[in-house]
C-alpha cells in the first residue's frame, strides 16, 4: 500500500553499509590499434557477472549483425557505441562502463588505439588511478604502446598493468610472454612510474581475465580482476596540502555567504586558518555545508559549500589553502602540453585561454622548448607542436595562477587550452619542474 514504510532487515543493511564503503577504481585501458581493448573490458563483464539480461539480448544481436567472432559473442561490441566504431571494428570515443565486485567499484575507461584518436586517450586518463596497456603478444611493443604509457604517466597514472593478450595465437607459451615483457621493461624504466605489473590473457578465451588460466601454468600471478580487486591505491590520494578552489559563491539569502567547491586535496577542518589565493587575506573556517548537513572536516573529492568567519571578498577561481602550505603564484611557468587540435601550435599565437581547477585566464605560448619523440623519449627541437605532439613550453598569463608541481598534486597542477572563439580544447597540460617563485605566501 502507498505510503507504508519500507521494510529492511539487519542483513540489508549490513550490506547496504559494506557496498557503500568499497572503495572506487578508475581506470582506462588503451594499447594500440586492434590488440583487443573493448574485448577484454566485454569480456571482463562478461564473466563478472555485470551484464543484465537486456545487455545479454542486446550483445547476442549486435554479435550476430556487426560481429567478427564467427557467431560467437563479440565482446567488443558491448563498447562500441557509435555506428562508425560498429561498422569499422574500431574504438573512436572514449567508452565508460561501470561495475562492481564483492571488493571494489570500478568506473572503465576504454581509449581509441588509432594514432588519430591519441587526445581522445589523453582526456579519458585525466582521471584514472591506472591504466591497463594492452600488447598483442604476437607483435610486441609498439610506438602506440610507448606513446600510450608515457601519456599515462605524465598525466599522473601511479599504477600500470601490461596485459599481454591474445596469447592463444601464440600458443601460449611462456618465451613469449618474456620477450614482451622485457621490451616493455626497457622502455618503463625511463618513465616516470614504479608500479608495473605484467599478466598474460586472452581477452577472446577469457583466460586470465577473472579466473586463473589453466593453461599457462608457467604463470604464477593473479588474474586481471583479482590484481584490480586488491592494488593499493588509498595512498595516491594527497591528504596533506589542502586545496579547496572556489567553484560558485553561495547566497541563498541575505544572511547566508558560501564559498561552493570540491575538496582538490588535503582536509579541510572547521576551525581551522586557512589563506584565499591569489589575494593572502586570512580567515577561518566557520562552517563546511553539504546537503545532508555540516561536517567537522571534508575530504577530497567531497563537494562542500564553506562559510568563514571573515568578510572576504572572493569569487569563482580563488582558492583556500593553509598558511604555510600554499601552492607557486605564477604568471610564467612550463608545462608538458599534449596538444590535441588539427591547427599546429605555434609560440606566440594569441586567442587562447587556460582553465587551471576553477580559474580562467587569458594565456599564451611564449617558447617551444622541445618536442618528446614518443618511441625514443628524447627531446628534439620543433618550432610547432602538430596534433597528439608532446612537448615542454613556457607560458605567459596575466592572471597569477596557483600551481604545484603535477606529480604532487593532479587537481592544480593541470590544466587544459581553450580556444576563445570556438571554446574548443585544444591542449591539455600538466605543470612541470617548478621554477623559483614569484609570490609566496608562507
């Protein structure tokens, strides 16, 4: 009947309360061209149990119409949304897919391996704590390999796994596996990375993709899912530098002023003295907010509105922070850009701007420092950056702008080029090697 209470037991709720404590995973998988991403990531759901029937129905037809497994499921089909992927076997956009385990939550971010889709991989690893390279194990490492795991690492993925798949073509024999993963090894140790784990799969035959494979018995490894249920990654999170950038100014009413934002980094505390960039005035914090009520401390990624116990006249794009703990005000600084447009990037064009956490300036390239040869990792002199280049530039804004180094922190030491006209983003880039200061504030 309409109105009535609902009815829950002891159980339900316990398991309500263990669902909501797993912790979160996002990941990407990327690779090259055809070495079986979408497939693994179908497969992987597949075999976790996380399709519904409608999902089940829908795959079976799609295999039957699009699909390239001889009648058999094609698992690549479960992400590969837009016609032109279906028609052409390709991934071109980037495919999210969420599910979970009795251990963790995942969110799947599946990345084009075509050389022209590279920023496509670049966005979708701005957020993720890992990333799954995949290898064909009967062509090895490829340029879009090593392109593909040093985007990854300079955009601040602390985690890879080298799955190396389709080992059924190779009759799964351990020689080859070791021949990869030694080229890979090569390669990884100068990036800037120091969590690399190597397992081989077959993304078709399931093996190694949820359940240990019997028959690589050479393996003695955990399989795919069993490594992603249980990689530590509680201590990526940067807790000690509080960051909290302004993203709204709240005034419901005439006796309410709220500073609306997402915690960046650190803990913020009621009580506690914190500085507003880019201004130095001092306050504390007299409340934090949330829809379900005040909190004694936030943490990130938390979305919380803050009130302090100051007058201070702050707007989109300020930042609180602690005293003695404040990020490098800069209106000069480098930065590896990976640029994404079809127009070259050339020193010294005007009409962009650069969103950095909340704030947005006018800003310019003033110097082309280098361009990164992907395969190689060496430096080579350019006067442009062409789409998916990858280069060091210094940069030139009016605005003082709020930076730690990105390895320190990913939420404010990156940011993204727009283009004024079109609001197209044209590059996405992350702080490098700090410079002296301008301004401190310590």
């Amino acid at each position: 009947m309409s109105g009535e209470t609902p009815v829950t037991t002891p159980g339900f709720e316990r398991f309500l309360a263990a669902y909501q404590q797993r912790d979160l995973l996002r990941l990407l998988t990327c690779g090259s061209v055809d070495d079986g991403k979408s497939t693994l990531i179908g497969r992987l759901l597949h075999d976790s149990h996380a399709l519904f029937d409608d999902q089940m129905a829908a795959l079976e037809k799609l295999s039957s119409k699009h699909g390239t497994t001889g009648g058999d499921l094609d698992f690549a089909l479960l992400l590969d949304g837009l016609a032109a992927e279906r028609e052409q076997g390709i991934t071109i956009d980037v495919a999210y897919r969420y599910f979970s385990t009795a251990r963790r939550k995942f969110i799947i971010a599946d990345t084009p391996g075509h050389v022209q889709y590279t920023r496509n991989m670049a966005t979708g690893s701005s957020n993720c704590d890992l990333a799954v390279i995949l290898v064909d194990a009967s062509n090895g490492v490829l340029d879009q390999t090593r392109r593909h795991a040093f985007i990854a690492t300079l955009l601040g993925i602390r985690h890879l796994v080298l799955a190396i798949n389709k080992m059924d073509l190779v009759d799964y024999r351990q020689e080859v596996f070791d021949r990869v993963r030694e080229q890979f090894t090569d390669f990884a140790a100068r990036l800037q990375v120091s969590d690399v784990h190597f397992i081989p799969i077959s993304a078709v035959q399931g093996e190694n993709v949820v359940l240990r494979s019997e028959r690589m018995p050479w393996y003695q490894g955990s399989s795919l899912l069993s490594y992603l249920e249980t990689v530590h990654i509680a201590g990526d999170r940067n807790l000690v530098d509080l960051r909290f950038p302004i993203q709204i100014v709240s005034r419901p009413d005439a006796s309410f002023r709220g500073f609306a934002g997402t915690v960046a980094s650190g803990i913020l505390r009621r009580g506690a003295e914190v500085v507003a960039l880019p201004s130095g005035r001092r306050s504390r914090v007299r409340g934090i907010h949330t829809f379900d009520g005040e909190l004694e401390e936030a943490f990130p990624p938390q979305s919380v509105t803050v009130t302090l116990e100051d007058e201070l006249d702050l707007s989109r794009g300020a930042m609180l922070v602690a005293p003695g703990n404040v990020p490098h005000l800069e209106h000069s600084f480098e930065a590896m850009l990976v640029w994404m447009a079809e127009e070259p990037m050339r020193p010294g064009a005007g009409g962009y701007l650069i969103k950095q956490t909340t704030a947005l300036a006018p800003a310019a390239v003033d110097e082309l420092r280098y361009r990164i040869n992907v395969s190689t990792l060496q430096r080579e002199s350019a006067d442009q950056l062409a789409l998916n280049d990858i280069g060091r530039v210094r940069i030139e804004s009016p605005r003082l702008l709020a930076f730690d180094p990105y390895r320190k922190n990913r939420e404010t030491g990156a940011f993204i080029r727009i283009d004024r006209l079109t609001n197209a983003t044209v590059a996405a880039g992350s702080r490098s090697r700090m410079v002296p200061a301008e301004t401190r504030l310590d």
